[in-house]
C-alpha cells in the first residue's frame, strides 16, 4: 500500500473527526459516546397501498395524451441551444423573452393592460399568491374571498396572518354589498367561472367592484385559472382588462389547459406593484427551470399554444356533452345538475331522497374514485364533481353504466 493512499486514509478519518493529531505524538483515537446504531424497526416503511381504481373521475385533469408530447420534445430540443447560459443565475421574475411572449398572448386573448414587466412566472398557483399575500401584509390585514370560494386562497392567507371574510354569492357572483359591510379592502375572486359554483359575474357587478375599489382604495386579486376552457360562450374578457386604476393583481395558469406538471403560472402586477417585488427577497430567484422557460416561449411565440387551445377546447367539449348526455340517459331524473359549460367537471347532485355516505362506501368498494365539493369548500356547499377531462371519449359511456349502478344502491 503507497503512502499516499495511507496519508489520505488517515487525513479523511481526521476530518470527520475520528481521529485527532498531537504534535510530536501522532494520531489517537476521539472520544466518542458509541451507540448501538441496530434498529429494531426497518429504516425504510412500506408505502400504503394505492388502490388501482377502475374510474377516477377527477376533475382537475386532462387525459394523458392530450398532453403535445412530441412537439414538446422538438421545442425543449430547439430551445436547448447554445445561446443558453446555465453558468448564470436566471431573471427572478422570469425570463424576459418569456414574458414578452405572455404580455402579447394576455393583450390579444384576455383583453389584458399589461406589458412584460408587469409579469412574475411562478412555480404554481400556491407560491403565486404566497407572494402576494406577503408583499400585501404590510397595508391589508384581512382578505375578503367567495364563499364558497377556492380553499387554496384562504389557506395561504390565513397562513400569513390574514383575517378571512367570507362573502356570499349569487347569480351575479359576489354580493357587493356584502363586502361593502366588511373591513376588508383586499377582494379574492373568481369571475370568469367562480370556483366551484361556476357563476360568470356579469359587467354590471364587475364595474360596482371596481367602483367599490377605486372608493375604498382598495385591492382585488382576480384568479382566471380557467378561462380557456369554456364549451358554450366565448371566454368572458378580464376584469383587469376594464381596470383603469391599476386596482387588479391578475392569476393565470397552464395548468388547466395545458398540464399541472409544467408548474408555469403567472401573475400581473398592477404598476405600483412592481418596485414592491423588486425589492424583495423572492425578486432574486427564478422560480420555473430555464428549459421549461423557453420551451413555453416558443410554444407561445410560434402559435402552438393558441392551435392547442382550439383543440383542447373542441375535444374537451366533447367529453363534456357525452359525460352531459351519459349522466341524463342512466341516472334520468333522479339527479340535477348544478355546474356545466366550462372546466374540466360537471357538477350534480341527487333530486331524490340520497344516502351520499352509502356512494362513497360503494364507491371505494367498487373502485370508483368519486370527488365532493365538501372536500373543497369545508362543508358550505355540497355537489358530487364529475371530472371528464381525464377519460378517453370512448370510455365515458362505460365509467357513468358503472356509476349509475351504485348510484340506484344508494336511493
């Protein structure tokens, strides 16, 4: 053996501490308190058993080939070139030419006033608006949000100290005067297609809420999460669109309509916004991968996205009127419907006298993964949620025969 290999071993054992050096003595070993390092129980435990179910009527997905994998992989292969500087820590608000790209997709799609400084590319929905919430703390102690509105929101309000107020909604969408009685002057809302309700607020309440902004110099936070995806009207213009007081923070997402697993969304600042995140800590890092980045880019500045979007919408309209047509002709009249039109779901619920706990026991037993709006909304507003967006065409007529079985078990 070298002495080399002997010096290193002995210098390494020194290092972590095994060993320590006195001049002119050499080397002795520490004093260490040893423990029985054996285990009784494995290291590692067995993960719970997941369940392989025949249906999964999830409402919050797209079936897996919908997903433009091969022109994914040739845009991923363009933008891996090599102008890319990975030596660099990238743009914490996003990379320019990315946003570039939003700004003109939000102008021309959402009837946006915005332009690319305006935008922070976020890695998902929850770190969005944890960044809101936080540049927000230091004026707005309270949060004003739909009830029933998206559990997401309050929870990461309420993590960051603020007060909830629920507000109730009707046909048109939030009751303003209701808001109007509370303290709050920061407003979260989801007035294309609120969740999970699924009223559109019309112009004339959207006006009053600006005006009810612009009075109280106040805030509201619009999440347009899912505006793409609507089946009978065209997708309703912005809120932040009719703003003229930069009174709007805007939400938007890929996740709906293209996929969750990108984790791309984005926020709009309003102007006096930008220099607050700028200034903050989270404005020095990036918060979505390069190559996403770029990839999204020219998904965007090519036109794939907006071709996609046709597609997307025309296929998921499909399944939407079969899941539609299916629920009619096997449940007939002993069910109604609440929510249709738009999204990734239609949500109904029994007209006739109903065991809901008896479904969800014969559900499990039977695998058929069944969503309740009472998951979503702490038990304000019940509905069973029947996601289509996951199921190939042909296989939707079978999943609701499935379905009704156990529906007629429980009546």
């Amino acid at each position: 053996m070298s002495k080399n290999t002997v010096q290193n071993a002995f210098s390494q054992l020194y290092a972590e501490g095994y060993i320590t050096s006195y001049a002119k003595s050499g080397y002795f070993v520490s004093d260490m308190l040893y423990e029985d390092f054996k285990v009784d129980k494995p290291l590692l435990k067995n993960e719970e058993e997941i369940i392989e179910y025949k249906y999964d009527f999830i409402p919050v997905r797209l079936a897996k080939n919908s997903f433009p994998l091969k022109l994914f992989k040739i845009l991923s292969a363009k933008a891996l070139d090599d102008s890319l500087d990975f030596g660099k820590y990238l743009d914490g608000q996003g990379e320019l030419s990315l946003r570039i790209e939003l700004a003109k997709y939000l102008q021309s799609s959402r009837a946006l006033k915005c332009e690319p400084s305006n935008i922070v590319v976020c890695n998902g929905f929850p770190e969005a608006m944890g960044l809101v919430a936080k540049m927000l703390k230091y004026k707005y102690k309270s949060l004003a949000i739909e009830k029933s509105g998206y559990y997401i929101t309050k929870k990461v309000f309420e993590d960051y100290g603020y007060d909830i107020n629920k507000i109730d909604i009707d046909n048109n969408g939030l009751k303003i005067k209701d808001l109007e009685r509370t303290d709050s002057k920061l407003v979260y809302i989801t007035p294309a297609h609120q969740y999970p309700k699924a009223v559109t607020m019309p112009i004339s309440n959207r006006m009053k809420l600006l005006k009810w902004a612009n009075k109280n110099d106040a805030l509201i936070i619009e999440d347009d999460y899912d505006s793409e995806l609507s089946y009978v009207n065209r997708p309703i213009p912005s809120l932040q669109g009719l703003d003229t007081n930069n009174k709007v923070i805007y939400f938007g997402t890929f996740s709906k309509s293209l996929s969750p697993a990108l984790r791309v969304c984005y926020v709009v600042l309003p102007d006096f916004m930008i220099d607050i995140y700028k200034n903050s800590f989270d404005s020095h890092f990036p918060k979505v991968s390069l190559i996403v980045q770029k990839t999204m880019e020219l998904f965007l500045k090519e036109g794939h996205y907006d071709r996609y979007l046709r597609k997307i919408r025309t296929l998921n309209r499909k399944k939407h009127n079969l899941m539609k047509k299916y629920l009619k002709y096997y449940l007939k009249d002993t069910f109604t419907i609440e929510t249709q039109g738009a999204g990734l779901s239609i949500n109904i619920n029994p007209s006739i006298d109903f065991d809901i706990d008896k479904l969800q026991k014969l559900a499990l037993k039977n695998k058929i993964k069944l969503y309740f709006t009472n998951d979503i909304t702490n038990n304000e507003w019940q509905a069973i949620r029947m996601g289509f967006g996951g199921f190939e065409e042909e296989h939707i007529q079978e999943a609701i025969k499935e379905f009704s079985k156990i529906w007629y078990k429980c009546t």
